[in-house]
C-alpha cells in the first residue's frame, strides 16, 4: 500500500498474531482438571518454562543449537489459541485440526511466518534431534507440574510422571527425571531467607 508515494508497511497482521498468542494466557491445561486441579497452569505458563527448560536440556545434550530448541517451544502449542487445549480422554473422541490452525495463524505474517511454522512441523514430526530433545523439554515440563501438584495434595498427578517416564528419549531427560521424583519443588528457597546476600564486585 502507497500513500503519497511512500511504502506504508501493513503490521496489522503481526499485531493481531500478538494479541492472539494471549489467548495462549487464559486457556488453561485441561489435563490437570482430570486429577482434580481446579485452576490449572496456563498454556502460556507451560511454554515458557518449556521454553527454558528446552534450552538447558540442548546444551547438555551437547547440541549447537539450544536457542532454536528454546524457542520450537515457545511456538509448540501456539494452534490452542484457536482450537483449545484438549486432555488425553478427550482426544480419544476430538480430533482437532492443529496444522490447519497453524497454517492460517501463520499465513498472513509472511517470512517469519513460515520460519514459525517450519519450527512448529519440525517439533510435530519428532524426526530431528532438536525436535526430540524439544519434546523432551515438553514433557519434563509437565513431571515438575505434576511434582508441584502431588505436593498440594492432587496425589493422582503421579499418573503422570509414571507416563512421562516411560516416554523421554534423550539421556540428560532420564537423569533428571529420576532427581525430579526425590526432590521438593521448594528446595530451591530453602536457606536463602538466612544467607546474606552477595556482595557485587
């Protein structure tokens, strides 16, 4: 589009896609509502730690590119924001189209469009190491969630765990899944109200 012989750029497009992906903030993961939960995590919440869990997971596993799987899983469940999120009972009857969602989220944001989108089939397809390791992530994600869960009292999250850890492939996954199931999820504060904070150079 031209006005008075300058090129005007259309964001509108890439806006709306900005304002769609906070749906991914009010959907909540309805697999958690099975055990009990009432208010869930979101799925924005689930992808970012996926996210970042994606990242350190590559670079253990020794691969190049740890930005990339971090950011396969800031874009994996991006088709909820349009078709809902839908547990495991649930998809034994529903069938949700996610590619075409992603194909029409994606069509109109041109390139970086298609890169998301290639990003997104390559997770989907769990062919290349990255995707793999991605998934991974994925799902570690959800064992501290269910960690999190058991320890508020929701004792039939342990179901997934159990799943979980018949389903991981990469070796640091294993590892950490073992750690995970003998820890506390609030290990992480424990002592540091006492300690004095460092000191900056």
């Amino acid at each position: 589009m031209k006005f008075g012989g300058i090129d005007m750029v259309n964001d509108k497009p890439t806006l709306n896609f900005f304002f769609e992906m906070a749906m991914l903030k009010r959907i909540k993961h309805e697999g958690w509502r099975v055990v009990g939960v009432e208010t869930p995590d979101s799925v924005a919440e689930h992808a970012l730690r996926a996210a970042q869990i994606a990242y350190f997971l590559a670079c253990e596993e020794g691969h190049p590119e740890p930005e990339k799987a971090s950011l396969m899983l800031v874009f994996h469940d991006m088709a909820e924001a349009r078709v809902g999120d839908m547990h495991k009972i649930a998809k034994r009857y529903v069938m949700a189209d996610e590619l075409a969602a992603v194909r029409d989220q994606t069509d109109p944001l041109g390139e970086p469009g298609r890169r998301i989108r290639k990003l997104w089939e390559e997770f989907e397809a769990r062919e290349t190491s990255l995707a793999k390791i991605a998934k991974d992530a994925d799902l570690l994600e959800q064992a501290l969630a269910a960690k999190e869960y058991m320890e508020r009292g929701y004792k039939f999250a342990d179901d997934f765990i159990n799943n979980i850890k018949k389903i991981l492939n990469t070796k640091t996954a294993l590892r950490w899944m073992k750690q995970i199931t003998r820890m506390n999820s609030n290990d992480w504060w424990q002592g540091l109200k006492k300690l004095e904070p460092q000191k900056r150079k």
